[in-house]
C-alpha cells in the first residue's frame, strides 16, 4: 500500500480495493487502526487548531476523502488520482465484515439515524452489525462498555469532526476487540436514507461538494476555506520549485 506526503500529512495514495485489501490484513493481524478522512478544510482548520492538527499526524490512516486533496497532488507532483470518500469506505468496510465473518459496532447520529442505518446495512450485507449507540448518550462508560460487549472488530464512529476523531484517539487503547476504527460524519444519514448523495453524474466527475452545496446552502462558508487550501497549495508549490 502507498502512502503520500501532502502539505505534510501522510495520505493513502493507493486505490480502495488495495487499500481495503491492507484493512483486512490489519484485521486477520489483529493490528488496531485508526481511520480518518482528510480534505481541504480539516487541513485548514489543522492550521488554528493544534489538537486537530495533532490528531490527523497520530491517525494511523489519512483516506484522500475530498478532490481537494487529489488537486494538492497533482500540483505538488504526487501520485494521488482517486479519493477515498469516507461513506464508501464504511460500507465497504460493512461488505468486508460480512465476507469475512467480522461483525461492525455503529455508534453516532440521532437514534433514528443510526436504527435506520443498521437495518439497512443488515439487508444489504447479512448480520455484520453487532450494536448501535446514538450520539446523544453522554456517558462514556456505557459507551465503550457496549462496544466492548458487541464482541466487534470495527467501528464506525458518526459524531461529526473533530468530535469523533477526538473520542476515537482517547479512547481506542480500551476497545478490547476492536481493530479498525473510522470517523464516518454524516455517513449514517445516507445509510439510512436519510439523505440522499449526490447523483452518479456529480460523483463521477468528483463535484459531490457542489451538490452538497447547493442543496445546503450553509456549507457555503465551509466552502470558503477552499479558497485558503488552495493558497497553501501553490505556496507549497513554489517552494518545491526553489528546491
């Protein structure tokens, strides 16, 4: 499996299946992993916030979750073509599980959200999710004890970034049998039919932000740190060329 320095973060820069492919070796070893999506505006938001900043650098996977980082290649002289979008990976990840005789914990989101995503995960790949666990519970304990208890080996985690990058890196090393952890954001919402994604077409030519966009108009001051990204790429980029 490749992995490619971009603005100073160590991303997968291999496809899907290979890096899939690494996941189920991590699992048969019975490696812990970490999981994280990484995209423009995590990298400029890394750049105010130490913590995040820190926590991206401890992931032990960056998955290219956005064209942005595709860009930053291409322009720094990578290698990275594809992104890795993080509610792909989860489902693939669920698709693996059932495979392989593996089974998922989900926890995050609304309790409707995450019942939703759980029945529709089981009819699409088998009885893969071994527990749920809303967002709204506030007692850590119960948490991991639930998780601990389901007997998983993967775990999804959908509390919106860096919330659930935050809880995954603090409490990883007291999930007993958990192998592979990953930060899902608003993945369960789309399993759930909850939202919709983008159509092919926008996913195809790698505009699902566009969309996003457009049905939520909110996002357009998210967006905005794509013009400070893009700032950080060419700066990075004259300096290769001084080099």
């Amino acid at each position: 499996m490749k992995i490619e320095k971009v603005l100073g973060y160590d991303v997968v820069a291999s496809d899907k299946e290979a890096f899939l492919h690494q996941l189920l070796e991590d699992l048969r070893a019975g490696d812990q992993k970490t999981v994280f999506a990484i995209n423009p505006e995590k990298i400029v938001t890394a750049e105010e916030n130490l913590l995040v900043k820190e926590m991206l650098h401890e992931a032990d996977y960056l998955i290219p979750d956005g064209n942005g980082i595709v860009y930053a290649s291409k322009k720094l002289g990578g290698g990275i073509r594809q992104t890795i979008t993080g509610v792909d990976l989860a489902q693939d990840l669920c698709r693996l599980a059932g495979e392989n005789h593996y089974s998922v914990f989900l926890y995050g989101a609304k309790e409707e959200v995450v019942k939703g995503a759980e029945e529709k995960l089981k009819e699409k790949y088998g009885p893969v999710i071994a527990g749920r666990m809303n967002g709204y519970e506030k007692d850590d304990e119960k948490i991991i004890q639930a998780i601990n208890q389901s007997g998983a080996q993967i775990l999804l985690v959908a509390l919106g970034s860096p919330k659930q990058e935050v809880w995954m890196s603090r409490y990883r090393g007291r999930l007993e049998g958990v192998k592979i952890l990953q930060g899902v954001g608003g993945s369960f919402d789309v399993f759930a039919g909850a939202v919709a994604r983008a159509p092919k077409i926008f996913r195809k030519l790698r505009l699902e932000w566009l969309y996003r966009m457009i049905r939520q108009p909110s996002r357009i001051k998210r967006n905005v740190k794509l013009l400070d990204f893009m700032a950080m790429v060419r700066q990075a980029a004259r300096k290769n060329k001084k080099a």
